[in-house]
C-alpha cells in the first residue's frame, strides 16, 4: 500500500518465446531470468501482490520458489503469439475480482527488463501517485542518443538519402537537438481503471527516465551476454 492505495503487479511469462526459446527462465548471472523481477518486485515497499500470470507448469513452479504468486495457469488462447497484453491482464484482474480482491494500480512488469530494481519500482510509484496535474499512468522511458530522428537516413542505390538538410550541412551536435525518447519497456504502471478504458498510452501517462543502460531488454542471446556483463559490472545480485 502507499497512500491507502492498493498495487498489484503482474509478471507475464509464457512459454512460447521463438527468438530465444524459454528465454525467461534462461539462467542470467546465476539466477533464471524471471527471478530478477519477481525479487524487485517482492521488494518493493509499496507492492500488496506480486503475481506471475504463465501457460507453463514448469515456469510456475520456478516463479513459487522465489516468492511469486502463481494463483492459476493461463488459458492456452492467452498465451498465443498473438493474444494481446489487454487479455492476459484483463483475465488476471477479473480472477481476483471473483476472489474478493480487488487493487486500485496494476504494475505489469516483464521478466525481460532484469535491470529494473526495487528502488525505480518505490519512485516510479511515488510519481504518480503525489503528483498534482491528474497522471493515470507512468511508463518506462529512456532518450535516444545514437538513433535520435536527427541522425536517420535512407540509402538510395547504396548512396547516402538525408531526411533534413542540416544533415548534410552541418556537423549535428548531440546536445544540441531536441530530446526524444522511446518505450524502453522496464514498467507500465497505471489505475486500474483507467487502464480498462485508456491502456497504459495516452495523455495522462508519466515517463519513468531511465538510463541507456537499464533499458536492455532481453530478446536473443546476444542481450543475455550483455546484460549479464552490466549486472557483474554494477554488482547485482
């Protein structure tokens, strides 16, 4: 609880992962990859319920001995390649619903951000639930440095295509532009239900910065090496 408001967060972990097969209970320095998430998660101060909504036996069974709630296995149908988020999360809330509990925020976090901690989980939620100009929401964001609009080009017949002039008269300086920034996909954090009617995108969402590092997100094995190194390097454990 925080503020006498209530905080679910579901971990979504199905098994049918193609790029990198069973990529979220692949072993990542010495832990499966979805144990990073539920333990940020379980420690988290403001977090009532940490649950792992899986098609996997296997997968739920891993996610109970660290900690997580594995109260059903999800329905083959919502678990596809393409079931969307809003089913899996909308069948999570009605099961809980039909159990007597009911929360006022939902934290869908992916077992493939690992670098995301407790601590950006305990901010994120102060965010938005002190600030003062109506935020519903508040998602993962980081800015774009090397692929900032800026820098893009085409390639016709393998020579260079500018998309703005300045790109070819000018020597662009980085911190000159604009900022830009991108879904960097760490934590989506919203009233319930607001997310009902509006999903996590609209214009009463936040933006959680965080930096280029944190923002890896596992999807092939190339990731996992990376991510790795960082958590080494920066002594998570």
């Amino acid at each position: 609880m925080y503020k006498d408001k209530s905080f679910i967060a579901i971990i979504p972990a199905r098994s049918g992962s193609k790029g990198l097969p069973d990529k979220n209970i692949k072993e990542l320095n010495s832990k499966p990859l979805i144990a990073w998430t539920i333990e940020s998660a379980l420690s988290c101060k403001y977090i009532d319920e940490v649950m792992v909504t899986t098609d996997s036996q296997e997968y739920a069974s891993i996610s109970k001995n660290y900690g997580a709630n594995v109260p059903f296995i999800r329905p083959k149908e919502l678990a596809s390649d393409t079931a969307s988020r809003r089913e899996f999360i909308q069948h999570t809330l009605k099961y809980y619903m039909k159990n007597g509990k009911e929360f006022d925020y939902i934290i869908l976090l992916e077992p493939t951000s690992p670098l995301r901690t407790y601590n950006d989980l305990n901010v994120a939620i102060e965010k938005l639930v002190n600030n003062k100009s109506g935020a519903e929401a508040i998602v993962g964001v980081c800015e774009l440095e090397s692929t900032h609009p800026s820098f893009l080009i085409k390639l016709q017949d393998s020579f260079l295509k500018f998309l703005d002039s300045k790109q070819q008269s000018e020597v662009l300086r980085r911190q000159d532009l604009e900022k830009f920034y991108f879904y960097e996909g760490s934590l989506y954090i919203s009233e319930v239900n607001s997310y009902l009617e509006k999903e996590f995108y609209h214009d009463k969402t936040l933006g959680y910065v965080v930096p280029k590092w944190k923002s890896l997100e596992i999807d092939e094995l190339e990731d996992l090496v990376m991510v790795e190194a960082i958590m080494k390097h920066k002594r998570y454990t």
